[in-house]
C-alpha cells in the first residue's frame, strides 16, 4: 500500500506542474482525474459471507476525448481497503470457540479498468456517465473458528477455504461525476458509482471469496459444557448441523468520492521539473525455503504449520504435498526463527543468523524434522456403486485394543487422516444419515515405522435404499455352530449403529451356506445363525419388529458351485455369506 500511495503522489505532482501555464484545448482533450473517499461493502459481501466493513478508497482517471469533448475513452486505477468485522471470543467451563487469523482482517483490491464516458455541461457545471470493465488484484483475509474442549478435542465449525488468497477477478464499474469548474483547467468534483466483480474463474484462478460454515442449532455461552473423549466431542451434533454450507460472494461496494480534474491541452509542450532520486545502498536481501520431513521415514510432510519470526514480522505457512512451504523472497537482513507442528506434536527448531545473508547463494535452505511415532491412516469415502468421491461423510474410528473412538468428516475432497498407535487393530465405518458402509479393519500390527509413514484405506458408502441388498463382510461363524463370536460382534454393532442412525429402517438379515452337507441340514443351520444374529442386535437396542431372521441354506448360490460340481475353496466361501436386505426404509 505504501508503494501505491508513493506512485500515486508522484503522478498527482506531474499532473499539476503540466497542468500550470497551459490553456484548454480546442480539440478533444486529454482529462486526468485524481480521487478519494469512501466505499461501502453490501449484500453478502458485507453481510454473514464477507463481514466486510466501510473502508476507503484512492485512485486515478486518464481520459481521451473525442466528438466536441462529449465522448471519451478512458483507463481507470484505484486502490481500497474494507477491513474484516471480527468476532468475540468465548470462553465456557471446559473450552472454547476463538478466532483464528492467519493473516491480516481485511479485503484489499486494485482496480485496472478501461471504459467509455459520456460528458453534458452547461456553463461551470457538469455531469459525466461512466462505464468500465477490467481486472481485479484482490487480497483476501484467512482464518477460522476453533472450538477446543479440554485442550484436547477441536472442531472448526467456521473457516476460509479460498483455493488463493491473491486471486484475480473480472470486475464492472459504473457511476456519476458532478463536477464545477474553478477555471479553464481546474475542476472539483463529487462521484458515485457502483464496483462488482463478477464471474467465478479467471483463467485458471477463482475469484470468488469462498468460506465454509457448519450451521449453529445452539449457542455456545460461558455456560456451555461439551463432552469429550479420546480427542472427540462428543455431542457436537447438539450445537452444529453435521453438514457445512459452502458460501461465496463477490467484491461488490458502492464508492462516494471526491477529487480534482485537470483538463490538459496538446498543443503545448510541457516543461516536467525533474525530481531528484535518492539512491539508497543495496540492501543484502535473500530468498528462504524451509522444508519439514518426517524423521523416521525422510519423507516430506504435508500440512505442517510452520511458524517463523523475526524483526522484520512473522508468518504462518501450512507445507504442501513435497513439504515445502511457500519461498519467503526478498527477505531482508535479520535474524529469524522458524518452528512446526503438526498433530499436536512440534517439530525441531531451526534459524538464519545475519551472517548468513553474506553467502553468495541467493537461497537460504532450512530443514525442520518431525518425530511422532504413530502412523498416520489416509482415508478416502467413495461410493459404493462407482467408486467416485463422496466428500463430507462421517467417518469414526475404534481402536480394538481400548475401545476408545474417534470421528472425523471427510473434507472437500472426500479426504479423512487419523493417526494410528503401533502393534494396534482397528475398525473404520462411515455414520451417516442414509448411508451404508461395510466395517473396513486396519492393522499397525507387524509395520516398520521406519519404512512406513502412511497407511491408506478407501471406505466404500452407499445409499439405503427399500430392495437394496448388502453382504455383511467378515462375518464368521465357528463349525457348525451359530453362536456369534466377537469378531462378528464388531460388524454386527456397525448395523446397530445404522438402525439406531435411521429408525424407519427395517431389515432381512439373512445367512447362506455353500452346496457341501446336507441340504435339510444347512437350511436349519443357516437359520440358526440369521437368529443369532438378529437376537444380537435386539439386545443391543432395536426393536425387534423392525428385523426379520431367514436361513436360506444353499438355496441362493452366487455362482455355478452346486453339488456335485468341482469348485475351489475361494468359490465356496463367495456363497458363505451373511446378507442385509431393505425392507422398508422412509427418508
């Protein structure tokens, strides 16, 4: 802002030492404008999306006329400043919900326009009409709110998630200029005009604001008190909606300004007084790079928030996909430093002395390590039938060992990450109203965290549909025996789960054998293990109106493995199968 208030002084002097000594022009002039006030933000823009505030504006007008001086074409650059309205912070028994700034409160744009304007006068006074189109530089501010519980559990029921926070944008512009004549080249002047930016992309840049909001069913006061467990809240759902509201808005502002308008003549040679130049000595300035890795693995980190500090100021960066952050260019010569964190545990600690802004590299490399033992579970919720993403899915997490669990919504991208401790089982199923998942299981058991960072997982979800048939994975009975063991336990609670989620649910649960023994017999034995099963969720809460138990024996074969055909082991067990059928299922 300083560098744009400079160039416009200097251009204000210029226009005014031409502008001395020279008569009006018989012909189509040339009009220099310079102008300042004051803008006012509305619609969503001002209002829940943008929260922006009345700020101010500056900026300068070059006008060709034509036609008697009644049409011109013109460039026109301005500069504003809105600044963000913040909110208070809360504080209750066990937490609290802060604002969090990653950078500066405010909206900040400059304008490149270029449009036609129309000019009436009679006498001393006149009006102009105006209409321009062109670019916008914007600035946008980054932050979030985060509701903490017990230092350990947090949620960000608020935040920004604009793809830059430097985009461009298309822009329109139009307005009226009031003005009265002091003398043949001097007039003063009052304008109002209208500025929205328009359009989502600019090439390959949005330049909307975009912010993402989980709707509040609840207020959260100095009386609140959140449950929390195992670095989960756990009844978030009485304050928060469980789906966020992605919202947008353009720039969009009515400006009142005022200025001087200087109507300069080409027949006259203008005689520019020069303005000496101080010529400071270089400054000794350097590019810095930091670089966060894993330290067990050597592998680069991403999303590490990186902090780093020096006389000069400070910045918060988040490293990306080959752990860099963004190069810090042209930093000047000073003494910083720089530390990380990710999951709750910091990273190793790292400086630039001023000596080292007098090696001949014009980069200044640092590396941060990070230490965290656990393995770290990358997730991705896709649908069932197509395997395409399914973003903002509930996502929960039991460690076998405890029984402790944790719960995560997948984000924009149907991403999910929990971390896992060593020589450890667990089990990951979606929650989600209307939705069905399999009980996928995950195991640290045997892993060499020096050689493994990441373990991924795909978390398959469908809709509940009346009709729809789901197998139930990984159910497992002991020979001929219907009794249900725990591993099957942990797979039949997951369906507990999804018929206390949507209680107009109604099912079959149903148990298959494969062709080999006796026919009469596998019917009664499949029988036998569909009531298990079913007598296991009754006494697990759901009524017992709402499940039905049917034994099928070998009557719905999967495949051609009927008796007396050959068939491999692989084959046979396709057919042993415990099966979830829809009944009856209301939205």
């Amino acid at each position: 802002m300083k560098n744009i208030l400079l160039f416009f002084l200097l251009f204000l002097i210029s226009i005014v030492s031409y502008a001395q000594g020279i008569g009006p022009s018989p012909g189509g002039k040339w009009q220099l404008i310079t102008f300042g006030g004051f803008s006012f933000p509305f619609g969503n823009y001002k209002g829940d999306v943008g929260k922006a505030k009345n700020g101010t504006m500056v900026g300068i007008t070059a006008d060709k006329y034509f036609l008697g001086n009644k049409f011109a074409l013109g460039l026109d650059f301005r500069a504003f400043n809105h600044e963000m309205c913040t909110c208070g912070d809360v504080y209750f028994a066990n937490g609290s919900l802060v604002a969090k700034y990653d950078n500066a409160t405010r909206f900040r744009g400059l304008n490149l326009m270029f449009g036609p304007t129309y000019q009436y006068t009679i006498d001393e006074f006149g009006i102009e009409a105006f209409v321009k189109g062109g670019i916008m530089f914007q600035e946008f501010p980054k932050y979030s709110h985060v509701l903490s519980v017990n230092n350990q559990a947090e949620f960000l029921p608020e935040e920004t998630n604009n793809p830059t926070n430097s985009p461009k944008s298309l822009l329109g512009n139009a307005g009226l200029r009031f003005s009265y004549q002091i003398n043949p080249i001097i007039a003063l002047f009052l304008q109002t005009d209208y500025m929205n930016t328009f359009g989502s992309r600019l090439g390959d840049e949005n330049g909307e604001f975009h912010y993402k909001k989980y709707e509040q069913i609840k207020d959260i006061d100095r009386n609140t008190s959140l449950s929390e467990s195992g670095g989960v809240i756990l009844n978030l759902n009485e304050y928060f909606n469980s789906n966020p509201k992605d919202l947008k808005t353009n720039i969009k502002a009515i400006n009142v300004l005022a200025g001087v308008k200087f109507a300069l003549a080409k027949n006259r040679k203008t005689n520019i007084p020069e303005i000496p130049m101080v010529v400071k000595p270089t400054e000794q300035m350097k590019n810095i790079l930091v670089v966060v890795k894993d330290k067990l693995t050597g592998m680069p980190l991403e999303g590490v928030s990186v902090f780093i500090k020096s006389e000069t100021g400070t910045w918060n960066f988040l490293t990306d996909v080959n752990g860099e952050i963004p190069i810090i260019k042209n930093a000047k010569r000073a003494i910083y430093f720089m530390s990380g964190s990710k999951n709750s545990v910091g990273t190793t600690t790292a400086s630039i002395a001023e000596k080292d802004f007098d090696e001949d590299s014009e980069l200044i490399y640092r590396e941060l390590l990070h230490n965290d033992p656990r393995f770290t579970l990358v997730g991705e919720t896709v649908s069932q039938k197509d395997d395409s993403k399914l973003p903002n899915i509930n996502t929960a997490l039991t460690n076998l060992t405890n029984s402790t669990t944790r719960s995560q919504i997948s984000d924009t991208e149907a991403k999910f990450a929990y971390q896992l401790a060593p020589e450890s089982d667990y089990s990951v199923v979606a929650h989600q109203f209307g939705k069905f998942s399999q009980t996928e299981k995950v195991s640290t058991k045997g892993l060499d965290r020096s050689e493994t960072f990441y373990v991924k997982l795909k978390l398959p979800v469908g809709d509940i549909e009346t009709g729809k048939t789901f197998v139930l994975k990984d159910i497992h009975y002991d020979f001929d025996k219907s009794n249900i063991r725990p591993d099957a336990a942990l797979i039949l609670d997951n369906v507990v789960s999804i018929m206390k989620q949507n209680p107009s649910l109604k099912i079959e649960l149903s148990s298959h054998t494969d062709c080999r023994g006796n026919n009469a017999y596998n019917l009664i034995l499949s029988d036998a293990r569909a009531r298990s099963a079913v007598a296991y969720i009754v006494r697990n809460g759901i009524e017992k109106n709402r499940l039905v138990a049917k034994g099928y024996g070998e009557t719905k074969l999967l495949n051609n493995c009927y008796d007396g055909v050959r068939c491999s082991e692989v084959e046979h067990q396709r057919n042993r199968r415990t099966e979830l059928r829809v009944l009856k299922y209301d939205r």
